[in-house]
C-alpha cells in the first residue's frame, strides 16, 4: 500500500480502511470483502460539508444560489475524476478480472467514487481536520475553477441550461431497460425534450450518458 500513501500523502493507521477506499464491488463480491461503496457514500457528505464550509467562509457576499451552483460544480464526478486522474489512483484498484477488461481503472464513475471513499477513510482514520487538510492539498483546485466558472458542468446540467434558454421544451428522463444482478444493475434511458427523444444512454451514468448523446446532436 506505500504507492497509495505516497500518492495521497497520507499514511493510514489502519491499513484495511486503504484497501477498503481502493475496493470496487466487482472484486469484493468475487473474493468476500467489503468494498467502498459505504466509504464512498460517508465521504461525499464530508466532501460537500468542507466545500460548503471553505465557500461560505471566504465568498462572503456569494448569494446562495451561486454558492449552491459552485459547490455542485466543485465536487461533480467529472471534477472528482480530474482529482483521481492527477493521484492516478486507477492503478491502486482492487477490480475483478472483468472489470479490469472492460477498462474499471480508468472509468469516470468509479475513480470519482475512488476519492469521496479516500477521504472517508482518512477521516475515520484521523478525523475531520485530517480530512479536511486532505481536501484543501487535493481538492481545492477544482473548487477554485468552480469559483471562477471554468470547472466542467454535467452534461445533465448543460442540457438543462439550454432547454432554460428557450432553445428545447422541458427536459425529462424515461427509464427504458434494467437488466443484470442487484450489485451490478445496467440500466438504460432516453432524454426527452417534451414528448421528443432527443438522446440515450445506459451503464450506471445512464442518464448523463443520455443527456451527453443529446448535447452531441444539439451543438
């Protein structure tokens, strides 16, 4: 676990909390263990508590809107992957053989899941300061660029943007297909500009897969 470490700058106590962060629900399934969807889910209301926290204290005059749209901005899956993709923490996974096949260490999703489950278990290791350091060292960039409006919008959000434009009727999603076991669920939508399907997707990102499908044909 020392290439982890050294990529987070961190070094845990507790080492099975590391390889419980590093854990995807492929590999935990096949061999018995735990995998770090639980990390994943206590580490995103960290992550949103310290963003939250940073914004408030230093844009004191950010209406709440803003700070709502920035704070969204700032700890989106495609604003995680750039942090996970700068530690390259894919090569740290734990993946079953396939997963690892069909290209899990570089998947969006999971390395975004890969850093709220990294600073769960720092926190659970150390605490929130310890956590909260960990956020401003490798986080704080994407938050900057969320401040300044340069961090990536969803495809989701762009695709609503537009339609408050004027330029589309409402947005909605219709799920269409669900197939595979509870642990690994695929799932497939469409987009709807009021009764028009204007796009579709499917995997786990269904829906922005559906709403960037969309984006491609609109622009």
């Amino acid at each position: 676990m020392n290439g982890f470490y050294k990529a987070v700058g961190y070094t845990f106590k507790n080492e099975l909390l590391a390889k419980e962060a590093l854990t995807h629900s492929s590999y935990a399934n096949e061999f018995g263990v735990r995998s770090y969807e639980r990390l994943e889910f206590l580490g995103d209301s960290i992550l949103s508590l310290v963003v939250s926290e940073y914004l408030y204290e230093n844009f004191p005059d950010m209406p709440e809107g803003e700070l709502t749209k920035v704070r969204a901005a700032a700890v989106c899956e495609r604003s995680l992957y750039e942090v996970a993709s700068g530690l390259s923490l894919g090569k740290f996974l734990f993946l079953n053989k396939g997963e690892e096949a069909t290209g899990g260490r570089e998947r969006i999703s999971i390395l975004a899941d890969i850093v709220e489950a990294t600073i769960a278990a720092i926190f659970l290791d150390s605490g929130i300061e310890e956590a909260k350091k960990w956020i401003m060292t490798n986080v704080k960039f994407v938050i900057d660029k969320a401040v300044s409006g340069k961090a990536f919008k969803d495809y989701k959000t762009q695709l609503q943007e537009i339609a408050q434009s004027g330029a589309l009727e409402a947005i909605s999603y219709r799920l269409v297909d669900e197939s595979g076991p509870a642990h690994m669920k695929m799932f497939s939508y469409e987009v709807l500009s009021g009764d028009k399907v204007i796009g579709k997707g499917s995997k786990k990102e269904a829906e922005q897969r559906a709403a960037k499908a969309a984006l491609e044909d609109i622009l």
